[in-house]
C-alpha cells in the first residue's frame, strides 16, 4: 500500500516482556525472535510455499515513497535441517535479483503455469521513472532450483510499442514503461486456463489521469494488453472523451453512467481487487481510488458467449447511494461475511468525510450491495485490511493495520440468514502496535492450525510477527458453491471445462493454496476419477474433464483445507452422446456408372466384440477390394490423376481384410462388408488401439476397376465416435 507523509506518527515497541502479563488474554501475541531482526520501508507482505516445502514462506515489497531499496524473501524453515516451523531467515542474498527498485507491491502468481510461484512487483515512478518487474521462480519449467528467482522483465512483456497497446511510445522503457503502481492482481479474466494482470495505476502525485490496464497471457507467461478499443495514448494520461480502452464507453471522470456509455478507468487506485460478485463465474474488477470514489467492473464474458470482450462500469447499479464520501480511501477487501456464497465488502477509509470511518456492505447475491454499516473505532487514519478466523469459529474476522496508531481488530457476529456486523475487541485480543503499518498478511505460519498475522511496518521499524495463542485448531470445511453447469455435448478432443465457487473461513487468497479436486464418473460406474482444478484467482476455480467421455457424465467438487477438513459440492451432469455415423465426402463413378454407397449396420461400442458392419453397395460387380480405417481424422485429396474417386481418410490408415464383390460383372449389383468391431478383436495390434470411447474414427471402401483411369476406385466416407 502507499506510503504517505505525515507529521508527529510515534514510532513505538513493545518488547516481549512487556506482554508477558497480557499474552495469556489476548488473541495475538508479538513474537519478533520468529523473523529477522531487520527494518524497512516495507509497503506490503505476502506469502506461498515458494519451495513447496509444505509451509509458507513470505515476501516484502521496500521502497515506496524512500527510494530505491532490496525486496527480501523469507524462508519457513519448517522442514529445512535444524530449522523450526513458523521460524524465519532472510535469503535474499542468494535466492532474490540483486535490483533496487520503489516497490509498493509484491504478489504470487504462477503465470507460466508450471506449479511454482512466480513474482509480479509493482513499482511507483514517484522519484524516478522505472517500470514494474516479473521474477521468474527457477523451478518447474525453467528445471533449476525452486524457491530462487531471476528477473525475466523484459521477456515478459511483448508487444508494448504494437497494436493494440495503448502505452505512448514516449512512457516505454527497457524492461517495460513509465507507471504509478501500487496494486496488481492476477486472475484469469478470458477463461482460458491461465492468469492474466490487472495492472493499476494512481498516475503521477497521485493525479488519477493514467489509466488501469489489462495484460492478457498468452499461455507461456508473457503478456500483451487487452485492448479492444484500439486506441493509443499520445501521452502518459488518459482524457475525457478518449475511448476507454477496455470498458465499454468513453472515458468519463467520476461518472456515474452504468449502462456502457460512459466508465472511468483512471483514478488514484491504491488497491483493486479481482473476483466474482455476480455469480456468473467470471471475474470482475471492484477498482479502488484514493482521491475518488471507489468504482466497480462487470466482465461480460458470460454475456457474450464466454468470449472476453470488454467490461462495463456499473459502479452506481452496484453500489447503494453514498457508497463512499471524500478522499483516502486506501483500501477494500471482499469476503464472504454472512456465509452465503457471495463476497461481501469491507471499504478501509470509505467514509473518509466523516472521519475516516471503515464500513462493511452486503452483497444482497446478484453484484448489488446494500446495508452500508460504519466499524466502530474505525475513525481513524488506516491503511489496509485482511479477513481473517483468528477464533476458528467459521466466519470471517477482521485486521486492520492502522497508519497513525493501534491496529485494530473486529469479530464477526454472524448470526445467519445474511446477518453480520462487527465489533472492536482490539483491546482484549491485541498487544499494542503503533508503528506505521501499511500492510498485514495473515496465514498459519507455523502449521498449528490457528491463522498468524505479518505485519509490514514503514519508517525503518522491523515487522510485526503476531503469532495466534489461541490454539484452537480449524475444523471448518470450504465450501465448493455454485458449480457450473456443463452443457450436454458430443464427445471431442476438446475437454469440458467447469468452474466453481469455493468459499472458506478465510480470505480468498489463502484459499488459493487449498486441494481443490474435480471428481467425475460416467454412470454406471460407481468411483469417481480425480483431476486437479487450478485456481483462477478470485473465488473461482477450473478443472477439466476429458472430452471423449460418452454417456451421463456426473460430477462434483472436493475441497481439502490444509486441516485436512473435506467440503463436497452437490452433484450435477451432463450427457455426453455420439453422433450416429455420418458419411461425407464425394463418392466416384465407377467406369459402369456405379456410385458406391458406404453405410453402416449396428453401433460402435468398444465393449463389444462384434455388431458394427460398414457396408459399400452399388460397387462395380466382381470385383476385389476392402475397406479401411484411420483415426488421426478426415482427408479430401485426389486419389489418381484422371481419377474421379477422392482420398477421404486421412493417413496412416489400417486396412482390414481382401474381398470380392459379388454381382454380375459390368454392372452395379456388387457390395462389400466388414464388421469393424470382429476386426479389431481378431487383429488386438491393429491401428487405434485400445481404443476409448469418444474416438473419432474414418472409413473408405477401396477396390479394382480396371477399365477406369487409375485401375482402381474409391467410395465416399463414414466417420463415426466410439461409444462406451
């Protein structure tokens, strides 16, 4: 989060002996000798298993508004030789790049889809014109050492100076261009399995003119604006009445416009958040603004056919009257606070007229909030906010990391039925913090099963460590919501992709980092086969079943926190059926005037060892020929020159067993028949096999016709999907 300058902040510490009396009370103890003893400029924490080590490791983001200064990595050393969990060393040394950068912002994000943790790092031009940066984790892909990371920037972008970027060509750089950044966030906004940038921007002395932007990944990591507009910035703002590059509309400061006219996609954004409101599955973008009022962005993938082509600002359908007053307003989280498989909303500062007032909102379920309710003791001037269980009762509590004095913290009263509201206990459950905190990141650190908090503190003070003494382990289990109905289908090499919702007491993003199992079966079987499903950021998760399943295919979602606490979805399906064979292609005419007809008799189950004949009729009579099969797909080519007859499998091809016709010699009354399915029990080594259901399979009938050009003819095609 950004740091701001003010006058006369008290710089405090608390040592460990002077909790001792308090710590058996309180919720959260400091425990500093867990992490190193070193200050910061420290703008924002995050965590993931960068090692895959089996606990959480963290990163801070230093600089800001101070200069250019070291990011720095911090290893769990859980499960390292000699090491204790929930205890930390500095590697930055040896596992981060040497830069010095104004960092604001760090975050995770696997963005080349490799299993490991990738870097994004948002940078401010404040003091001095630099670009944000990708560090690349040496795992996975690049089959070096996990955990170590090397700054791949300038491979990462591509195309920054060609359409359809909207940069001006004065703002590039080297690794990237002239920003203002604060807070990035990742997910996958078109659908397509990997994760794209939503890339912010507070523009230069926190203007609000210089745009957001979207960066869509183009599956190997490297990313290229989405820009359907087509419009390029002749300078670093963005005006009224410019195109507003990825929203529907023109550009319109403040407007209150929801119908695609108008959106305004340049303010002073210190956060955005990306995640589902609406329940249609796709992510939408709630945009943050300090100077402004905060404004919020529907994805129309759903509406146009799954197909990602812009956003719509619907700031003033979304939220109530007087959603936000005044300036500051730092920061927002969402969260499901009542347990109704919606996010609700927390605005840190919303009420900044009134004194800095935190207020919570009600998502009333289809993306409209309601029930703007103020945090008590929340006037004043704080920085940001992290949902959190600290009491494992299975809603979401509160932390709050204040600018100018005590952090905070608010236990959810959830009674049910949408109801919840939120009382201060930062007396009883917090010790005293009153150093400039601007960001907190919480997590169970120490794998006891209760959720810790890091503190990111500013002006050269070390962080905060706050281990949870409460020591009630979680028992709660996520839960899988709103599954995605997959449409009925013929089976196909494409896979059927479903999404769903998946809600734990936790925020969001720590239930990024959960097991998250799609579960199919095609009936009647009775297990259930598993594939992983990939977190697409937000609350949205997608798996994949294959496409060649045939049948009524049932599925649902299993859910496994890091507790070992199992949450399953209802049950839905879908019914996956073969098209009956097809013939295709142009058949010949034989020297006679024959036109041979291929058909078929019976179905192509693979569980069956007989009862699939492809037939020819109308052949050339007495004649010898075959037929014969292929599997890699359709052909139309000629077969011999001066031939009428057309090559309509494509190769290699398998041919079956030698036959004659029949008939009267010269004229038409000849055939030929060969079942399939006895063909390839008698021959198991034949093409295509095992074969599986939902296989697509081509066949031709070949045979000899001498008195035709080419000595030999063809007739038209069959295709046909296996069934079980």
């Amino acid at each position: 989060m950004a740091r701001r300058s003010f006058v006369g902040v008290l710089v405090g510490f608390v040592g460990v002996a002077g909790l001792s009396q308090t710590a058996s009370a309180q919720a959260f103890g400091l425990t500093p000798a867990k992490i190193p003893g070193t200050g910061g400029f420290t703008e924002n924490v995050d965590f993931a298993d960068v090692d895959h080590d089996g606990d959480f490791d963290m990163v801070l983001a230093q600089g800001g508004d101070d200069g250019d200064d070291q990011n720095n990595i911090w290893i769990n050393r859980g499960f390292e030789a000699g090491g204790t969990i929930g205890f930390f060393v500095d590697r930055t040394a040896t596992q981060f790049p040497a830069v010095l950068d104004q960092s604001r912002d760090i975050e995770f994000a696997d963005v080349d889809h490799d299993g490991d943790f990738d870097i994004y790092v948002s940078n401010t031009s404040q003091l001095s014109n630099q670009s944000n940066r990708w560090w690349i984790n040496m795992g996975g892909a690049q089959a070096g050492v996990m955990g170590f990371y090397v700054d791949e920037s300038s491979a990462r972008w591509i195309g920054l100076n060609t359409p359809p970027t909207s940069i001006a060509a004065t703002q590039l750089l080297g690794n990237g261009f002239i920003d203002f950044s604060c807070d990035c966030d990742f997910g996958d906004l078109d659908n397509d399995g990997d994760l794209d940038l939503v890339h912010s921007s507070y523009g230069g002395a926190f203007n609000g003119n210089v745009p957001t932007r979207l960066f869509l990944n183009n599956g190997v990591g490297q990313f290229q604006e989405f820009n359907p507009s087509g419009f390029r910035l002749t300078a670093q703002s963005i005006s009224n009445g410019n195109p507003a590059i990825w929203a529907q509309g023109t550009q319109s400061a403040n407007t209150n416009n929801n119908t695609g006219t108008q959106a305004d996609v340049a303010s002073s954004a210190l956060d955005i958040d990306v995640m589902d409101i609406d329940g249609d599955l796709d992510l939408d973008i709630l945009h943050g603004a300090r100077q402004e009022l905060p404004r919020m962005f529907r994805n129309r993938l759903a509406e146009n056919g799954g197909v990602l082509t812009s956003f719509t600002d619907i700031t003033t359908a979304a939220f109530p009257a007087g959603w936000s007053t005044g300036d500051g307003h730092y920061e927002q989280e969402m969260g499901d606070c009542d347990n109704d498989n919606d996010l609700d909303l927390y605005g840190l500062n919303w009420q900044a007229a009134f004194g800095f007032d935190d207020i919570t909102m009600r998502n009333d379920g289809p993306g409209v909030f309601s029930n703007i309710t103020v945090l008590s003791g929340s006037g004043a001037d704080d920085n940001e906010g992290d949902f959190v269980d600290y009491d494992n009762d299975g809603d979401l509590d509160l932390y709050v990391a204040n600018f100018s004095g005590q952090d905070k913290l608010y236990r959810n009263n959830f009674t049910g039925s949408g109801n919840f509201s939120y009382t201060n206990v930062t007396s009883t459950q917090l010790p005293t913090l009153n150093r400039v905190a601007l960001d907190a990141d919480c997590a169970d650190l120490d794998n006891d099963g209760d959720t810790d908090i890091i503190v990111a503190n500013d002006v050269n003070a070390a962080q905060y460590y706050l281990t949870n003494n409460t020591n009630i382990a979680d028992t709660r289990a996520p839960r899988p919501a709103n599954l995605e109905q997959a449409p009925n289908r013929a089976p196909g090499a494409n896979p059927t992709v479903v999404r769903v919702q998946v809600y734990d007491n936790a925020s969001y993003y720590e239930t990024w980092y959960i097991d998250i199992q799609l579960e199919y079966r095609v009936l009647p079987a009775v297990a259930f086969t598993q594939v992983a499903m990939v977190s697409s950021q937000g609350q949205i998760w997608r798996g994949l079943m294959p496409g060649n399943l045939v049948g009524t295919v049932e599925y649902r979602v299993r859910a496994t926190d890091r507790r070992g606490n199992v949450g399953v979805s209802s049950t839905k399906s879908f019914t996956s059926t073969a098209p009956g064979p097809v013939t295709y292609c142009t058949t010949s005419t034989t020297s006679s005037g024959c036109n041979p007809a291929i058909g078929f008799i019976g179905t192509p189950s693979i569980s069956a060892s007989s009862g699939f004949t492809i037939t020819v009729a109308s052949v050339e009579g007495q004649r010898a020929g075959l037929t014969f099969y292929g599997v890699s797909g359709r052909a139309s080519s000629v077969w011999s020159p001066g031939s009428t007859s057309t090559l309509c499998v494509k190769s290699p091809v398998q041919r079956m067993g030698t036959q004659n016709s029949g008939g009267t010699f010269g004229t038409c009354t000849g055939s030929f028949s060969e079942d399939w399915l006895s063909y390839l029990t008698s021959n198991p080594g034949s093409l295509g096999q095992p074969f599986l259901a939902g296989a697509t399979v081509n066949s031709q009938a070949w045979f000899r016709d001498p008195a035709a050009p080419g000595t030999t003819n063809l007739s038209g095609g069959l295709e046909w999907v296996t069934a079980p």
